[in-house]
C-alpha cells in the first residue's frame, strides 16, 4: 500500500495513525474494506494533494465518500474522509 509509515486517516470513526496501526485495522476488518466497486463522480489534482468524490459499492451496500489525499514523497501520508454513517448496521461495525 502506498503510504507513509506516518500516515494518519481521519474519518467519522476516528482517527487512524500510522501505517502499522490502519494495515491492522484493515486487516481485520477484509469484509469492510475491501471488494468494493467504485463510481468516480468528481475529482481535483494538484502536485501534493487530491479530492475525489465517490460511490463506494459493496453487495447491496453503498457509500458516498468525499476523500482528501495528501502526499509526501511519492506516499498518501494522510486522508480525511467525509461521509454521513447515521445508524451503523451491525453487519458494518468495525470488530477491534
């Protein structure tokens, strides 16, 4: 995956820092995320940072997302997600 050691990923669950600790959480939780399809709507490059606006797609589940990236030496070294979870149906809760 191509991000800093120091990478930090902010979302309405929290905040995620460093690459050891988010590889963890996504390790655990495959089912959440990974396997989705992706509906690109908008998007916005400059040299060190990006913001792409999104429908995320897994089975019978969808998202939309607003991610900002940020880049340091070729790496993401952080994302700030913004998306509204409402009620999180138990079969989405994270296992920690």
């Amino acid at each position: 995956m191509p991000i800093t050691d120091e990478f930090k990923h902010t979302s309405p669950f929290g905040i995620i820092n460093g690459k050891k600790e988010y590889l963890k959480l996504v390790e655990q939780n495959k089912d959440k995320f990974l396997g989705y399809q992706f509906q690109i709507h908008d998007s916005l490059y400059d040299e060190n940072n990006a913001c792409v606006r999104y429908t995320g797609i897994q089975g019978d589940f969808s998202l939309d997302v607003s991610e900002w990236y940020y880049i340091k030496k070729g790496l993401i070294d952080k994302i700030v997600a913004y998306y509204h979870i409402g009620e999180i149906r138990e079969d989405r809760k994270l296992s920690e």
